[in-house]
C-alpha cells in the first residue's frame, strides 16, 4: 500500500511532467512582419544600395594630398607652439631627472 508521501510525489511528478509537456506548442503562427523593423534599420545604415551595379568611385572626403597635407599641418602646429611660447611645458620631465632645478 503506498503512504501519504509516496502518493503526493507521485501526484506532483505527475503534474509536473504534463504541465511541463502543456507548455511545448507544436504549432507557432508568427506575425508575417516580424522582424521587419531589423530588416528596414538594416537596409537604412547601407551607404549605397545599389554598389554592385554602380561603376563610380566613391566622391566622399578629401583627396589624399589635402588629407596628407592637413594632418601635417595639424601635428606642425604642436611644434611651432612649444618652440615659439617661450613658457615651460605642463609637464617637463627632463628637469625632474637631472636634478637641477633652480
């Protein structure tokens, strides 16, 4: 004869294996648009749709000689301040090392 115990384990492994089984769906009806929001941010971020059929070069930016050209300006400009300013830098390390400091 089984005891009290051994029925209710019985009765929750019982309900829990077909209420575990209830939760599988076998057939899922999904929204004939889902995922389209992800499709159009997708299709939304390509600079040129239409590349492959395209023969151009793409006219973006700067030619590399003016590219070339403003980067050496701009790392220019760093040396004429340091040499023109006639004040000390932020942060001298060479005067830290040799120890003569006034």
């Amino acid at each position: 004869m089984m005891g009290c115990y051994q029925r209710l384990w019985l009765f929750l492994a019982s309900w829990v294996a077909v209420s575990s089984l209830s939760g599988c769906q076998s057939y899922w009806d999904a929204d004939p648009s889902l995922g389209s929001s992800v499709n159009s941010a997708i299709r939304a971020q390509v600079a040129n749709p239409n590349a492959p059929q395209t023969k151009q070069s793409p006219k973006q930016g700067m030619d590399g000689v003016a590219a070339k050209k403003s980067v050496d300006n701009y790392q220019k400009s760093f040396d004429d301040k340091a040499s023109t300013s006639g004040m000390p830098s932020l942060v001298n390390i060479n005067n830290a090392s040799t120890g003569n400091n006034p």
